[in-house]
C-alpha cells in the first residue's frame, strides 16, 4: 500500500506545494503544513474507497488540512518569509534565465495576493486556477454549482485588484 | 487582467512544484513517519491519555483503600468505572469522527470539525464541574475512613458542611473557569477562524 501511496503523490505533488504556499507565510509554516498534509492523506487513504475521483479526494483532504492548520510561529521568531523555489534547467541562455526569473517573480506575487484573501475565498480561487470544472468545484466545496460562479467572480475580482495594487505589470 | 494571465502565471508554480520536490523527495518521506500534530490528533491523544490515566488511578486507589467499610469502596468502585465506561465511549466516537473528517466535503468538514470542538470543551467543562466536588467528596471519605478509622460521625455536624460546602462551591466555580480559560488558549482561535469560514460558505448559499 505504501508503494502505490507514494506513487499517487509523486502524481499529485503539485496540489500538495501549490495549496500549501497559498495557505502559509514562511518557509517553516509550509514545510510543517506540507507534512501535516501527507500525513492526513497517509492516515485517510484507507478510508478512500473510489466513490469520488481521487483528485477531488486530494482536494477535499488537502484544503480541510490546511484551512485547519494552526501556525506555530511562537516557536520560531525569526522565522523566514516564504520565497520563490529556484528551479533549475540544463543548458540555459541568458535569455531563458531571465524569463524564467520573471515567471518566478510573477508566482511569488500570485502566491502573496492569494495568501491575502479569505480562507474559503482561497479555495475556490486554487480550485479554479487547477482546471477543475464548477461541478468539482462544488463537490469538494459542498456548495451548489449555480453558487460557484458567484463566489469565484468575486474572488478574482479580489484577487485582480490586489495584484494591480502590487504591482502586477511592473514584474 | 484576462484570465489566461492567472493561468500561465499558475504553470509557474507547477513547474515550481515539481522541482522543489524532486529536491526532498526522500526528505519529505522520511519526516512522513512523524507524529499527526493535527488539532483533532492532539485532542484525541488527550481524550486517550485521561482514560488511561483514569484507570491507572482507579486501580491505585482501589488498591490504596482496600481496607476502608465495604459500602464505601464498592460506591467509589461503581462511580469510577461509570466514568471510565463514559470517557471510553466518548473516545471511540471521537476517533471515528476525526477519521471521518478530513475526507468530507469542505463545509461540511467545517461543520463537523466545529461541533467536535465544541463537544470536547463541552465534556471538560461538565468533567471539571462534576468531577471536582466527586474527587472532594472521594477525599473526605477516605479522610473519614483512613485518618479517622471508619469514624463517619462528622459528616453530620454542621461546622464540617459549613466548611466543606463552600470549598466545593468555590473549587466548582474555579475549575469551571479555569477549564474555559484554558479551552479559549488552546483551540479558541481555531474555532473562531472556521466559524468565520462556515460563516462565510453558508451566508453566500441563501
């Protein structure tokens, strides 16, 4: 069971990272929250038993980790802000560097502006930007389809004016 | 802003993804093993750790009190393992739950995480209120049966209720608050934040 575990998350990574940085503030706090989150799908997968699709099962055990997730920064003070990951290429040009650099700066930003919006705002937002249709939407959030639009009109809207006020275009 | 601006901006944080954890994959794995530090763990670690603790005294004290009047020690027996028999019940209700939870949609996780809260603050504060003046009366009797050998003439003068009343008044009261005081510390800023959530996902459905 491990093995196929292990195989499954090296699948869904990225919903594990990406709802992880949107729902922290330093690098300690995400790395704690990232654990939590593999652990609660460890102790929960044999619960799974396909009666949804195994990404909405991700989702839903995911986002109820994090919007649960209590920050343990008094112990840590000097904690360090959250920065962009590096990631590497083989053989880049200086050109493909810099775009790079700037696709990086351009994450960092969307990260910041997402933090700063409303927990179940946040959710729907990251919902969203995965490619999830209104109908999954609805069935990991437990609101109606009809509801979805509504409430992701106004989070991007949100989200729209917070990247303008820092900034976005100027990256 | 257009939309497709948000969306390759996200293929950013996917290739991000990737490459941070092709970095600490056998990092990651390895912490994995690690103990839950959830809030509903740790509740119930706590809800397990009473119950054990609460046998561990029982037998010690039954073992301690073998020699005091029989009615006295069966009475202390039955209180005793009537508590066990509840704290056990409740801690197998709680650990189905906090399976259960994490895999719900997410208001209703909200909901149900929410009323696990509450019932655990609850069950203490209904523990300390009900249990302080059990202890003090368990004390008194052993008091009476150990100090005083079976002696249980005091119970009925007045100067020993005048005395013992108001301290169980008192230690009820100030366990109550303190049990509030101490639930507000430790998840009341957890529950305040997911009431705010549940708030925020049932006030836009009507």
């Amino acid at each position: 069971m491990e093995e196929q575990f292990r195989h499954i998350i090296d699948e869904h990574n990225g919903i594990l990272y990406k709802i992880g940085r949107s729902y922290t503030r330093d690098e300690a706090d995400f790395q704690d929250l990232y654990q939590e989150m593999l652990i609660q799908l460890w102790e929960s997968y044999p619960r799974f038993q396909g009666q949804s699709k195994l990404s909405t099962w991700i989702y839903r055990v995911v986002l109820n980790t994090a919007l649960t997730h209590s920050k343990k920064a008094k112990r840590r003070p000097n904690a360090s802000p959250l920065e962009g990951h590096a990631y590497r290429l083989a053989d880049e040009s200086a050109k493909e560097q810099s775009e790079k650099y700037t696709a990086e700066q351009q994450v960092q930003l969307l990260y910041q502006c997402i933090n700063e919006l409303k927990k179940d705002q946040r959710a729907i937002v990251l919902l969203h930007l995965e490619g999830n249709s209104y109908e999954e939407i609805a069935e990991i959030m437990g609101v109606t389809v009809s509801n979805v639009g509504v409430r992701l009109l106004r989070s991007k809207k949100k989200l729209q004016r917070l990247l303008t006020a820092k900034g976005y275009g100027r990256v | 802003m257009e939309e497709f601006d948000l969306r390759s901006m996200w293929q950013g944080a996917d290739k991000q993804a990737d490459s941070w954890y092709q970095e600490r994959q056998e990092e990651l794995w390895r912490q994995a093993k690690r103990r839950n530090e959830h809030v509903l763990r740790r509740i119930q670690r706590m809800v397990w750790m009473e119950t054990i603790f609460s046998v561990v005294m029982t037998i010690a004290l039954l073992g301690w009190m073998l020699d005091i009047v029989d009615w006295l020690w069966w009475t202390l027996l039955v209180m005793l393992t009537v508590t066990i028999v509840i704290s056990y019940r409740y801690y197998s209700q709680f650990r189905g739950q906090v399976d259960e939870i994490p895999s719900l949609n997410i208001k209703r996780s909200t909901e149900e995480f929410l009323h696990l809260l509450r019932s655990y603050k609850q069950r203490m504060i209904r523990l300390s209120v009900i249990l302080t003046p059990v202890a003090l009366i368990m004390g008194f009797a052993g008091g009476f049966s150990e100090g005083a050998e079976n002696d249980f003439s005091k119970l009925t003068t007045w100067e020993f209720w005048a005395i013992s009343l108001p301290t169980l008044v008192l230690a009820g009261v100030f366990f109550y608050y303190f049990t509030h005081w101490y639930y507000r510390r430790t998840f009341g800023s957890k529950e305040q934040e997911l009431e705010e959530v549940l708030r925020s996902l049932s006030g836009e459905e009507e």
